[in-house]
C-alpha cells in the first residue's frame, strides 16, 4: 500500500507491531480464571482463529459455517482482512454454548438496549482484560492483541506454512508475517543445550579417565583445532 510519500509499504502496519510478549499457556489459564465475560470467550477466540478484538466482536451468525468448521470476516477494510478462518474445537464448543436456536445476529450482542453498533464494544472488553491482568498479576506489557501474536507465532512455529499464516492474520505482505517468525530462536536454543548436554558429558567422562580433549569444553574439535567464531 503506498503512503503520501508514494513508497510501497513494506513492513508492519501500525496495530501489526512487534509483541515480545506471549500468552502461553500458564499467562492464559490466569487470565480465565479472573476474566467475565464476554472477554473469557472473546479472549479464546483470539488465541484460536487469530482475530483481531474487533473482528471478534462483529462476528455474526450468518458467517459461521459449523458444517466447515469455518468462520468469515466479510467486513475487513481490507481485501485481505476479507477471509476465511478455520476454527477449533474449543471455539465450536463456544460457539455452540453462545448459540442456542439463532441463526443470525450478533454472536456477542450488546447488552445495551440503545447501543450504537449493536455488539459489545471492544473498550468495555479490554476494561474487563486490564482487570483481569491486574488480578493476575501479570505485566502491563501484556495486552488483548497479544492473543493475536500468539496464534501466529504458535502457527507459523507448529505448520512453517508462511502463505497459510499469512492468508489467515489477513495480511497484506509476507514482511509482516515474518514478524512471528521465531523458529530460529528455539534452533539456537536447542543447539546450545545439546552442547552442553554434550560437555556435560564428556566432563563427566573426563572425571573417570576417559580420554578426550578437554578443549571440547570450549568449543574446540578433538584434534585441538580452535573453532573460528565470526
């Protein structure tokens, strides 16, 4: 999308940011425990189809296919936030419990009588989520469209599918996509316990008689070869 500039964006449009922070399992299971609802569901929803907070509260019957197992956002603002999204078994059961007889209308309606959009608003549930955060004693750092993050950073770890993440955060360019990428750093991670596992071992080995080089400690290949480090 070109700017006033006239340049082609590449990188991250402003609410695509980057957010070290993730809420796993642990930061999840807190965050249920102190939050009402609608956030408890919509918080859920999040973290399983990768919508944004909004896009959740607009969700409607009609878009919800329960056959597929799919639900749509036709009303992205752009072409493509337009699409579809497969949603998980929890999200089903959720959906089923919030369901009852309707087949149209807002899945998470407004409880005001009066209200200008007709679904809950979204400053009402991330009032509910800072509440819920506080009681959990969670960092502030710590916000709903972390949910968002999550479920990229989770899919794009567990599938390496960069084109399916990307069709599903609605994404413009595989630059903001990439953003979640972070299966390098749990390579280096295990690179780095597997050498020390290794000279954990060898120290021990070390520590009965075995032959060995204790240079392997350091880095270095058994023949004493010094390991370039660029």
């Amino acid at each position: 999308m070109a700017g006033r500039s006239g340049r082609i964006r590449t990188g991250p449009g402003p609410r695509e940011k980057r957010r070290t922070l993730l809420i796993d399992s642990e930061r999840e299971h807190l965050l249920l425990s102190f939050a009402p609802q609608p956030l408890r569901d919509v918080l859920v929803t999040m973290q399983d189809t990768g919508l944004r907070p909004d896009e959740v509260l607009r969700m409607r019957w009609e878009h919800i296919d329960s056959l597929q197992k799919t639900v749509s956002n036709p009303t992205g603002k752009t072409e493509r936030a337009r699409r579809l999204l497969p949603i998980s078994e929890r999200v089903q059961t959720i959906l089923g419990r919030r369901r009852a007889s309707q087949n149209q209308g807002w899945v998470f309606p407004s409880p005001k009588k009066r209200s200008r959009t007709g679904h809950f608003s979204l400053s009402a549930v991330e009032h509910q989520f800072v509440d819920a955060r506080r009681k959990a004693g969670l960092p502030e750092t710590l916000v709903l469209y972390c949910a968002r993050h999550t479920y990229a950073t989770d899919a794009l770890a567990r599938t390496g599918n960069v084109a399916a993440v990307m069709d599903a955060m609605g994404h413009a360019n595989v630059q903001t996509t990439m953003i979640y990428q972070h299966q390098g750093l749990e390579q280096i991670r295990g690179a780095i316990n597997l050498r020390n596992e290794e000279n954990q071992m060898h120290a021990r080995r070390s520590s009965h008689g075995s032959e060995g080089s204790s240079g392997q400690n350091l880095g270095q290949s058994s023949e004493g070869d010094a390991v370039a480090v660029v």
